[in-house]
C-alpha cells in the first residue's frame, strides 16, 4: 500500500506546485511583458523615428549613432545603485518611479533640436531608466525557483521581439502623422509612446507584489511552499559559494557574465536600432513599408527565445544554449554584409535576430545560481551594466563604420566578430564550478 501511497503523494505535490507556478505565471508575466515593451519602444523608437529626424535635423549616420548609443552610457553608469536601491525599498516602489521618469523624459524627446539636446536628452533617458532590466531579473528570482526560471526570462523577454513586432508597424503609422497640428511625424511618435510609461508607473504601485509571503492572490499553503523553497534555495546559493554584495561586485564570473552579455548586446542593439536603414538602404521602400518589414526578424525571435528557453530548463544546461545561439547569429550577421539582394539579406537578419535573443532566457538564469540577495542585485548590476555598454558600443560602431565606408557591410562583419567570442566565452565558462547545475539537474 505504502508503494502506491508514495508515488501519489508525489504526484499530488507535482500537481500543487504547478499550479502554485501557474497563477504566479499569469499573474506577474503579462503585465511584466507589457512593461518591458513599453520600456523597449521608448528605448529604441529612435530608430524609426530617425528616418525622418536625421534628415529634418541634418544628422549624419556618426550624429545618430553616437546619439542612439549614448542612453546605454547613462544606464550603465546609474545600473548598480540604482538595483541596489530596489533590493532595499522594493520593486513595486523603483520600478514605479523608473517608469514615471523615463515616461516623461521620451516625450521630451519630441523637443529635439540639435545634437546637442538629442545627446543630453538620451543620456538622461537611460539614467532614468537605469536598474529597470535587472530589477525586473532580480524580481523574477523572488517569485521562480531556479528549475524554472530561464522560461520565465525567455517569457518576460519576449518583449524584445514583440517591441518591434508591435512597435515597428506601430512607428510606421505614427510617422504618417507627419504635419498633423504643426509636429513631425517623429515628434508624433515619442509623444505617443512616452506616455504609457508614465500611465503604467502609477499602476504599478497597485498591481505588483513586492514578495509571495504578500501575495493575496495565493493561497496560504501556496504562500508558504513558495516561499520556503526560495528561502532554501537561497541559503544553498550561499552556502555553496558564500559570495557576499561586496565579493560580488568583483567576482571573475560576474564579470566573464558581464562580458558574454556585452558582446550579446552589442549584436542586438546594433541590429535593433540600424534595421530600418539597412532595409531602407536595401529595397528603397517608404518609412511605412520599411516599419512593417522591420517586425518580420522578431516575430522569427519570439519563438526562438521561447524554444530556447524552454530547452534550456528542460535540460538544466545555460551555457551551450547561450554559444550555439551566439554562433547562428554571428553567421546571420557575416551573412548580411555580403547580401545585397533584399530577400536573402533578410533571410539573414531574421537568423543574426533569433540567434542573439535566443541566449537571453538561458544566460539570465545563471547568475542567481550562485548569488542571492543582496549579492544578486548587486551582481546582476554589474552584469548588465557591461550590456549597456554594449547597447553603446554596437549601434556607435555601425554608424562610424557606415560613415567611414558609405556602407553596412563593416559594421555587420564587426557584429559577427563580437557575436563569435560572446560563443567562444560561453564555452569556457563550462569549467567554472560557481555555474555548475544543481544537483540532480543536467548540465
């Protein structure tokens, strides 16, 4: 009797936990997806509003490119304090005011009059912004326990893609608005999409739960095993690796992380915010067509980041799941300099666009496996600080290369390289024990 006994208990267990696992699922995930869509127009929507700004405002591809680049120079330098903060007061209150402020500032954008105010206004835009992303990471962690946590990211980070599959047609539209009551169709498009971050902000304060012990929505005994098994796994991160805020701040693995997303970022950002005058310069199409086109790489990526993420918790494996990825986008990359012809190159960036966003679900479940706590915060700071210089450095490199040689082809090639050793530095990190799997999990 006690044979059969067991196994139903078992599977009893299974079937509560899942269910506690969904309801935080459908509870946190789509409205964390809403926001971080929104936080992604605002951050890249100068992209397509450069096709008419750049022109009306006289900038040239370096202008631009510096321009676009330089949010991610104030991100980073306010991403550390700014998570910290969050550990410490709580992510409803930061990412309300994160919201509120970065809300207000894209709509500033409208009032871009040289580059001058296009630099400054960037560069406050990701200070405002700023421990947004890891917030969110670190928040993620409270409420996934670690088997289940890349799904998660991957599904949260499904608003990369949906950004532009939402935001690119979106932009499209909002540039047709051009001399409707005396603003440009780009000054359109950061009125429009600025404020939603500000309406979100104040709903924020209402909806999101700091923590599950708080969570009305959940049951007690649900409260409680959520809970518990956070806590427990928690104390085992510590244990097992004893790393404090400080040691994590200059751990090597933070850092060789930090680097691997780096590269990652680079690749994206340097796609993400180019796309729509690569494809312009390709087909020569107008600014709506150029919009709607722009979507079709990321519709490919959401499913890419969802398959990949669910492989990679299925497994318990991170790092291969990061290089494979990290080497279909290098190759989508080199593709693209060397195609001139608008399909194939298209057929190029879609694979350079799954490859990159594939690796986020799977690279941001690694560092709560040996941080927690304050050490988390502080760590995946760090880490995604050295992204954001990345989110600089990409777009910069492809608009000085465009300028120094009239074409896309260098700036490709040096996305390809960067996408190449982000696979390369995945591979080695096999060997550090701080990302070895859990026990009873595969690596």
């Amino acid at each position: 009797m006690a044979a059969i006994e067991q196994p139903l208990a078992r599977l009893a267990r299974n079937d509560f936990e899942t269910a506690t696992l969904r309801k935080v699922a459908w509870r946190l995930l789509p409205f964390l997806l809403l926001l971080y869509v929104v936080a992604w127009l605002d951050r890249v929507n100068v992209g397509f509003a450069a096709l008419q700004m750049n022109q009306d405002l006289g900038f040239s591809s370096a202008v631009y490119g510096f321009g676009a680049g330089v949010f991610f120079i104030g991100y980073a330098f306010f991403e550390v304090p700014s998570n910290l903060i969050l550990a410490r007061v709580g992510a409803r209150v930061w990412i309300a005011r994160i919201m509120v402020t970065w809300g207000v500032i894209s709509v500033a954008m409208m009032f871009v009059q040289g580059p001058t105010s296009f630099y400054m206004l960037r560069f406050l835009l990701g200070v405002a912004e700023a421990g947004f992303l890891p917030g969110i990471i670190y928040y993620l962690g409270t409420w996934y326990p670690q088997a289940e946590r890349a799904r998660a990211v991957s599904w949260f980070m499904l608003a990369i893609p949906l950004s532009t599959v939402i935001g690119a047609p979106l932009a499209g539209l909002l540039l047709e608005l051009d001399g409707l009551m005396g603003l440009t169709g780009w000054q359109w498009l950061f009125l429009l999409e600025g404020l939603p971050a500000v309406v979100l902000g104040v709903v924020v304060l209402f909806y999101l739960t700091d923590k599950p012990e708080d969570a009305h929505w959940l049951t007690s005994e649900q409260k409680i095993w959520l809970a518990s098994t956070l806590a427990a796994e928690q104390r085992t991160a510590t244990e097992r690796h004893g790393v404090g805020l400080l040691q994590a701040l200059v751990h090597p693995t933070v850092w060789r992380l930090g680097l691997v997303i780096f590269a990652c970022q680079c690749g994206s950002y340097g796609l993400t915010l180019w796309i729509p005058q690569i494809i312009q310069n390709l087909s020569g199409l107008s600014d709506l067509v150029v919009s709607m086109i722009s979507a079709l790489p990321y519709i490919a990526a959401s499913i890419g980041m969802i398959l990949i993420g669910m492989s990679s918790d299925r497994s318990g494996e991170r790092l291969m799941h990061i290089a494979v990825p990290s080497v279909f986008a290098a190759v989508g990359f080199a593709a693209t300099a060397y195609l001139s012809s608008p399909i194939p190159a298209m057929i190029a960036l879609t694979v350079a666009a799954v490859g990159d966003l594939g690796t986020r679900g799977p690279f941001w479940a690694l560092p709560t496996r040996f941080l927690a706590g304050s050490a988390a915060a502080g760590g995946i700071g760090v880490i995604n600080t050295l992204g954001s210089l990345g989110g600089f450095v990409g777009p910069y490199a492809v608009g000085f290369i465009r300028n120094a040689t009239g074409s896309f082809a260098g700036g490709m090639l040096f996305l390809a390289g960067l996408l190449l050793a982000a696979a390369i530095m995945a591979v080695s990190l096999r060997r550090t024990p701080t990302l070895a799997a859990h026990p009873g999990t595969a690596r």
